[in-house]
C-alpha cells in the first residue's frame, strides 16, 4: 500500500503546477502549462535551449531525444535528425523532422516556434508555442502557451487533451531538469503573453 501511495505521489508531483485547455473550438484551441522552477531565468534559458537534455524521447520521431536540437534565433530550427540504420546510424541519417521554427528570441525572457507538433503535423492546422520566462522570487516562473487552429480531421474532444497533456509532460520533466519549487501553486496567468508581445 506505501508504494502505491508514493507512486501516486510521485505522479502527482510529475506535473506542472497550472496546466489547462483556456480555450477550444472547431477551428483551434489554447494550452497553457505553468511551472515555477529554482533556477534563474538565464540558467533556465540554457537548459530550454537544449531539448535533448528534457524532452521525453517518447515524443520524438525517432523514440530518443538526443536526436534533437534548437537553433535559438529567429528562423533557427527545432528540429530533429532521423539516423540511419546501425550503431552509428547519426553519420548517416536517413532524414530530418522540422518541428518548429524560431520567430522570436529575446535571450533568457520569450521564445516562440511557430509549427503543427506531433499528429498535428499531417493536418492544415497552424500553431504558435510562446515560452515565457518570467523572475520570481526563489527562481523562475516558466509559462507554455501553446495556440493552434485551422482545419484538422481529429476531434477536438480527443486530439486536444492529448496535446495539453503531452506539452505537460514536457514542461514537467524540464521544471524538474532545473529544479522544480516546493511550491504547487503559481499565480495564473493572464491571457496572452507575459514578456515579448
């Protein structure tokens, strides 16, 4: 019974401290995912930047997230490679996968990639991901707003869930890369953007 109880702790804690669907339609929807970590926003920064030190490879094209990379500047990539076959498959990859696209940097404060992820990808659909870092006392407040819309073929009810929880998983397991605050509350954040409009 103890070890159900610290692995449904365990769970409990694995999530960021605000995560939710504000919006969805037809036409589109808005995740917002919010952590406080320790960290300050320019080692927050450094870690972010780096998606194949966090990111949950089972979210990946090619199943491991060292695969991955971000050019944090505008037009830079956050793209993955695809190896090739066999032990040094990264020599020769078989090909490449652009998740998103860097449109705006403002070095330890707002990035945003513009990009369709995941499923999403195969759809007419068009999303906006901004990543807000914001000083808070004892560290940094990490907010995720991702917004999406256009014609897609899956329902809402069933894709959307899905990709809020998936962008929570992510920003739990980078909030825990930079040291998540004891704290499970954050102040919610207003709609739109905290930095970098």
């Amino acid at each position: 019974m103890r070890g159900l109880v610290l692995a449904l702790l365990s769970l409990t804690l694995a999530v960021p401290a605000q995560a939710e669907v504000v919006a969805r339609t037809d036409a589109g929807f808005v995740s917002r995912q919010v952590a406080e970590v320790t960290a300050s926003p320019e080692e927050a920064w450094k870690v972010l930047v780096d998606p194949a030190e966090w990111w949950n490879g089972e979210h990946s094209f090619s199943g491991d997230a060292k695969n991955l990379s971000l050019d944090a500047r505008a037009g830079g990539c956050f793209c993955e490679a695809l190896p090739g076959e066999g032990e040094k498959g990264w020599l020769n990859p078989r090909g490449g996968v652009e998740h998103m696209r860097v449109v705006f940097v403002d070095k330890g404060k707002a990035l945003r990639m513009s990009g369709a992820l995941g499923p999403l990808q195969s759809e007419a659909l068009r999303g906006a991901l901004t990543i807000t870092l914001k000083p808070v006392e004892g560290g940094t407040r990490l907010t995720w707003e991702y917004v999406v819309g256009g014609y897609m073929r899956y329902k809402p009810e069933q894709i959307v869930p899905a990709v809020d929880k998936v962008l929570g998983d992510q920003l739990s397991r980078l909030a825990d890369k930079l040291g998540r605050k004891v704290s499970t509350e954050a102040p919610k954040p207003q709609p739109g953007m905290e930095a970098g409009r």
